[in-house]
C-alpha cells in the first residue's frame, strides 16, 4: 500500500472518531439550546 494512502486512511480514522466524541456533546448543547429559545415544541418533557 502506499505511504500516501496509508496516511489518508489513518487521518479518516481519527477524523471520524473525533467526530463520533463530539456528536453527543454537540447533541446535548443543541437541545439545551433550542430549549432555553422558548420555541414552543411538543412538551414532552416539560
């Protein structure tokens, strides 16, 4: 294989594991977000 495409690989690897950490704590300040916006929504969990 060669050295350029093993270095390819290896920063898709990291880039998608840095993006699978950030998800969730991008989730949650989204959600904290639109919460605090008083955008009305279903009120499930009011």
């Amino acid at each position: 294989m060669p050295r350029a495409l093993w270095w390819l690989l290896v920063g898709m690897a990291l880039n998608v594991t840095g993006g699978s950490f950030l998800w969730p704590l991008n989730t949650i300040y989204l959600h904290e977000q639109l919460d605090h916006a008083g955008g009305g929504g279903s009120g499930a969990d009011a």
